[in-house]
C-alpha cells in the first residue's frame, strides 16, 4: 500500500481516530456530522475538489480498518458479508458522488482524445528540450526532462529516480499515479541521451530541495513557475494546446512525449497504444 499522505496521517491523529477508536454504532448520526465537517476542513484547507478527494478517502478508509471491530462498533456489510467498522459505512461518498466522479474523469478522457492533433517538426520540439538539459534556471530544466521523459512535475522534482539502462533508455522509479501497478523500477525511452536526462535531473535536485514537500505541495508550489517557463520557450507551438482557451503547460508534455516516443521507437508489431501504456 502507498505511504499515507502526512497531513492525511496528521488529520487522522488530532481528529478522526481519537472519536472512531471509542464510536459504537448507536452514534452513527455524530460521526456524519464529524465526516461533513473533515470534508469541508479538505476542501477549504486543502483545496481538495472532485478527483483529488479519491486518495485521502481512500487512506482515511484504510485507516479504519485498522481499528479494532467489536459488536458494538460493527456492522454487517451486505455486499460482503463481513462485519466492518461503523466508520466504513459513514466515512466514503455516496454511489451517486462516486459514480459522478468517474464520469466526470472518462468525460474528460473522451475530450483529450477528441482533440488530439498531430505534432509538426518533432525533431525540433525535442532539440528545443535537449538544449534546456543545459540551462541554468531550474525551471527550463523541469521543463526539458518533462519532454524527454514524459514524466510528472512532482515525479521530476521529487518522487522519481532515473539511473541510464541504455544509451536512450533509462530506469525509472517513483511513479505517483498508476494503481494496480506493481511498484518498482521500469525501463523507459528518453528522447535524447539518457545520460543528458540522468544529469538535467541531478543538476535540478541540486537547485531545488523537495525532500519535505508533500507531492500534492510540489504542484502548489512550483507549478506556476514551471508553466511559465514552458510558455516562453513552448508557447508559440499551437498543435500543444487541446482548445483555443489553454495556454501550454507541463502536463501537455504527456502526450507530446508518449507519441513522439512511439513514433521514433515503438516495434512495427505494437499497437500505438499499447506502447504507450508500457
């Protein structure tokens, strides 16, 4: 299981445990007022909205079942048939909010892909990456190793680790998203020499430290800086941007990567999509 988010772990302490560890059944309608109330503590605190409810319900909900169960804090969860802590029946969202949720996400999937748009001068978008690998400003080089690997912000500045496989492969390790993943190290194509990519990177860890930083804080605070520095040097590249109202940022680098690795490397036998998802 992923290490428990620290302010998750830290709200978990101060305010939820101290109530669920006593609860009984008979005080279900308290712990929704309790659930209400942490709720709007995310979402005001935190920020938290929609999609990035998802991870800390879940840990909370993991949290709890690792209370003990008695009979007078259970109840008998109909789809399994298993008695659960009466936190579990009180501390999730409703089918509805879940189902809305997932919608809205393949909503926005089906978007991306409607847009989609082929990418003119490969070659100089990733020449445009190699020569940031050299710059000074922290930001550029965000921004080149976003291009060279597809990788996430919070995954080049803090979670990955990139150590040279082949000349234009590397090991990656620290993925944040992907469940059902198994964890560890995977082989992935960088766009130039791998060992351009494995020092871009160490040259930014020494400009930037985000050892104490959440992932989620990582984004907040560095995130606006990153984007501007992909609009001075990205920004006139039209075919980037999904609709006439964004401006190119990080995250448009995804995608940018993942066809430009397929096209330059994928077997003629692999489905584009296939490789993607390697």
């Amino acid at each position: 299981m992923a290490k428990t988010l620290g302010w998750v772990r830290d709200r978990w302490l101060q305010a939820l445990e101290p109530v669920l560890r006593t609860a009984t059944t008979a005080q279900e309608a308290q712990l929704r007022t309790l659930w209400e109330h942490e709720l709007q503590w995310w979402k005001r605190q935190r920020g938290l909205a929609g999609d990035s409810l998802r991870k800390p319900i879940t840990q909370v909900r993991s949290l709890i079942k690792g209370l003990p169960v008695t009979e007078q804090n259970s109840w008998e969860n109909p789809r399994t048939g298993e008695r659960e802590h009466i936190g579990l029946r009180v501390f999730n969202l409703s089918e509805g909010e879940w189902v809305q949720m997932n919608a809205r996400n393949q909503g926005v999937t089906q978007e991306r892909l409607s847009q989609q748009v082929l990418l003119t001068d490969p070659d100089g978008l990733v020449e445009r990456a190699c020569s940031l690998l050299f710059s000074p400003a922290w930001a550029d080089l965000v921004a080149g190793i976003a291009v060279c690997t597809g990788r996430r912000l919070a995954e080049i500045m803090k979670t990955g680790t990139f150590t040279v496989k082949e000349p234009y492969t590397v090991w990656f390790e620290g993925q944040v998203k992907g469940r059902g993943r198994e964890p560890g190290r995977s082989e992935i194509p960088t766009l130039v020499r791998a060992f351009l990519v494995v020092e871009a990177v160490q040259c930014l860890r020494a400009l930037v430290d985000c050892t104490s930083l959440e992932i989620e804080q990582v984004s907040q605070k560095y995130g606006k800086a990153v984007n501007e520095a992909v609009e001075r040097h990205y920004g006139d590249r039209a075919e980037l941007i999904r609709t006439t109202r964004e401006k190119v940022s990080v995250h448009n680098f995804r995608g940018l990567y993942a066809r430009i690795a397929t096209f330059w490397y994928a077997p003629p036998p692999v489905a584009d999509i296939t490789y993607m998802a390697l």
